[in-house]
C-alpha cells in the first residue's frame, strides 16, 4: 500500500534522482526509500532523508524531551512535561500521577493542553480547563500511544514553521487559522460546515460545547474555528519573504536546530504576549499540504536537502 499522504515526498525524491542517474528503490509501502549511485547508498525512511543523527531524531520527536534540551540551552520553548502510560509508567515511580496534571491544572487558570508526546499533524491535542476533560483527554491519548505531554494553554498570535537545513532557512511560513464570518443568521455549526472540510468538522465538534456550535455570531464578526495551526485539519500556509523572517522568531528557530544539533527539520515558533518561543521541532520534514500550494519550493526544497546527502 503506497501512503496516499506521502506522494510529494516520494515523487519528489524519485524526480531527483532520476535527474541524476540515482537508481531508486521504493519498498514497505512507500515508507523506505534506497538509493543507489554507483558505490554510494542512501536510504530514506518516513520523512527522514539521513542527514540527522539519531539522538537529534528522537529528541525532536520527543515533545517533553526537546523542550528540556532547548530549556537548558537557554532557549525559550513552551515547557512540555512528560507523563507515562501504564506500561511504561511502572518503571519510574509517579511518572502517570494524576495528582502531579490536577496541580498543574490548579496552576494554569487558562487551562492545559494534553497531547501524545511523540504525536503529529495535531491527533488527539486537547485544551482541557476541567478535571473531567482532563481525564478524559488522558484517557483517549494513553490508549493510543505510550506516553503524553502536558502544556500550559497559551494565547497563540502567530505559529510560523520554519525549514532549517544546516543552520539557514530554506523557507518559512504562517500557519493561518481556519476562520467562519457570521453573518448574524446562520449559527457557528452552520458557519463552519460552509468553509470547512469534513474531517476538520469532527475536530470542531469535539471542541466547542454543543450552546457554542448552535449559537450565532453577529453579522461581521470573525471566529476561528479551529484553534490548533495544523495545515493538515484547516490551516492555510502564508509564505514569509527571506526578509520577514527575523521578525517572524527566525533567530530562535535556527538557534534551537543548533542546539538540537539537528541539521534538517521542521521548527514551529509561537508568539504569544510580543515574544517567541520554540513550540514544537519535526525531523521529519513533511511537506504534503505545502507541496499541494507549492509544490516548486517544496522540491527546491527537498533538491538542496538531497545534494547534501550525496554530497
Ligand atoms: N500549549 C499550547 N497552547 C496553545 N496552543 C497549543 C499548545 N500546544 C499546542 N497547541 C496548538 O495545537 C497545535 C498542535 O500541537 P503541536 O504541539 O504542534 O502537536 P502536533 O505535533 O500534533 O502538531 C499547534 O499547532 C497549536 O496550534
Ligand atoms: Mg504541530
């Protein structure tokens, strides 16, 4: 079975290295990629094309893990604290302790976002205030995957991403939130089922109370409908200009891939209250709704990544 999402990523590669006389092998599905050029082998597997160590690899993919490195380097990163499934959890004593999220709970007013420690594409990430939703967030993430990570909630402004190749920006982007204008007629369930696709509706009704989705937003006024950024459930990618992106947190970002010491990678930047912070780092870098709007760059991209490979 070829991974129907993986498409621009493997026709990218196979594009490649046609070009240059690589012969390519493609194996499980999609998932593994060998090439070949004459005595020179190189594999790809998922979205990791070799060029990361793979210490960097698992701390970037590790949330808590990667906010801890970028916390002891000095550099700022929304914290991300680590909580244990039962299977894991009987090795290190109050690793799954309930106590330990209710006090964070009690701390953040705002409340806490709950979300798979190793997850991606924004699967299962909730905005908990309550201890009901809590438990029940827990619940659902811990019966899908071996550990969590738990954040305070933050008033995200901006969530740019940017793709970091040996210390430079290759690309930057905002992440623009999926948004419905009321019209003062039509209620929020209404608004959203006109703008947004099916399976970012499931995501919306898990997120706003049933009184929400059934009210009406007066004429004019706009409401964001999904309060994650993921481009996979909604969000539209707003290209930043070489230029822009000191202003847009870039510094920070090339600042955590060194100290990751991770050369090729995916980094979120938030601002939140006039500063950034790292949110979250990928080592794979996955560009398929990006490669649907521009899929130029996201082979420019991909090119300057593989010319280091068989460098
Ligand atoms: N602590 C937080 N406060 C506010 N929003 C958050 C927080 N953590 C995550 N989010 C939102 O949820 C989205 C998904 O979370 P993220 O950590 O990027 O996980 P994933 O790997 O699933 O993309 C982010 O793009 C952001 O919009
Ligand atoms: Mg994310």
């Amino acid at each position: 079975m070829v991974l129907i999402s993986q498409r621009i990523f493997l026709e990218t590669i196979k594009k490649y290295c046609l070009a240059r006389s690589i012969a390519v092998e493609v194996r499980s599905g999609g998932w593994l990629v060998i090439m070949t050029k004459g005595g020179t082998r190189r594999l790809a597997i998922g979205y990791d094309i070799g060029l990361n160590s793979a210490v960097a690899h698992q701390v970037a993919n590790d949330k808590s893990a990667c906010a801890e490195v970028l916390a002891s380097a000095g550099i700022s990163a929304i914290p991300h604290r680590l909580f244990l499934g039962s299977k894991l959890s009987k090795h290190i004593p109050g690793s799954d302790s309930l106590d330990a999220m209710l006090l964070l709970l009690a701390q953040h007013p705002h409340g806490l976002v709950v979300k798979p420690n190793e997850g991606t594409s924004g699967e299962l990430v909730f905005r908990v205030t309550t201890r009901t939703q809590l438990e029940t967030a827990v619940a659902r993430i811990l019966a899908a995957h071996p550990s969590l990570a738990i954040s305070p909630y933050v008033e995200i402004k901006d969530e740019v991403r940017f793709i970091v190749l040996d210390d430079c920006a290759l690309l930057a982007y905002v992440k623009l939130r999926p948004t419905a204008v009321g019209d003062g007629v039509h209620s929020l369930r209404e608004l959203a089922h006109k703008t947004a696709p099916a399976d970012l509706l499931k995501t919306i009704t898990d997120d706003f109370s049933p009184a929400v989705l059934d009210s009406i937003p007066p004429k004019g006024e706009l409401r964001i409908i999904n309060w994650r950024h993921n481009l996979d459930s909604g969000a539209e990618p707003v290209l930043l200009k070489h230029k822009e992106m000191p202003h847009f947190g870039g510094a920070l970002a090339i600042n955590a891939a060194q100290a990751l010491r991770i050369r090729f990678a995916s980094i979120d930047v938030v601002q939140v209250d006039g500063s950034w912070h790292i949110l979250e780092v990928n080592s794979g870098v996955k560009m398929e709704a990006l490669g649907k709007r521009a899929p130029d760059l996201v082979e420019m991209i991909y090119s300057t990544a593989l010319d280091k490979v068989f460098a």
